[in-house]
C-alpha cells in the first residue's frame, strides 16, 4: 500500500472534512489530519502518532508544550489530553491509530534513542 500526502491533501479537500480515514487493517486505521483555525479534537480511546506533513506551531500534551515542523512524530497515548495550538494555515498531519481502547500498554513509553 502506498498512500503520497499529496493525493491524500486532495482527497480530504475535496471532502470538505477535516480528518479523513484512508486505510485500515486490523486495529489500525491510517487517517489524514487538517483542522481548520484551532484544532477542536477530544482526547481518543485509542493510542495514536501523529507525522507532520505540512506547517508548524505547537503541539500541547498534557500540558506540556513541543514546536513542530513538518517531519516531525508524536505519539499520545489512549485519552491523553492533547492539541495541536498556533499553527500555520498549511498545517496537516498524518494520524495513526492503533491498539485497543484503552491503550496498548500502561505506564510511560520507552524512548530507545535521546
């Protein structure tokens, strides 16, 4: 499966949607994010990773505030507080999620490389 952000950027244009799912396969469900003057999401069920396509701003999680640029992963586990704040108007992220409600693990995620 190959799915080019282009492609994708159009396809949810021409929804008219900020967020459309594009692939799934067992629990996990490959959307495309681009919310429109401030993000309005609501923490999800499911654990998630954002990749940044497009724009910049600021990431809040939890509280806890990250700049961002197109490149860039986050990940936000299972009903984690969490908004995308301040960014550009070509904003857009891949959305990933997967794993049960819930959460796929408990406890804190491990960083393998600083």
């Amino acid at each position: 499966m190959h799915q080019p952000a282009e492609q994708a950027l159009r396809q949810l244009q021409e929804s008219g949607k900020e967020f459309l799912e594009l692939f799934g396969y067992g629990t996990l469900s490959l959307e495309v994010y681009k919310p429109v003057g401030h993000d309005r999401q609501l923490p999800h069920e499911r654990d998630e990773v954002y990749f940044i396509i497009a724009g910049s701003g600021v990431f809040n999680l939890e509280g806890k505030t990250y700049p961002f640029q197109p490149g860039d992963f986050f990940f936000v586990p299972a009903r984690a507080e969490h908004r995308f704040q301040q960014f550009t108007d070509d904003f857009a992220t891949w959305v990933i999620f997967y794993g049960p409600k819930g959460g796929e693990a408990s406890g804190r995620p491990q960083e393998l490389i600083s």
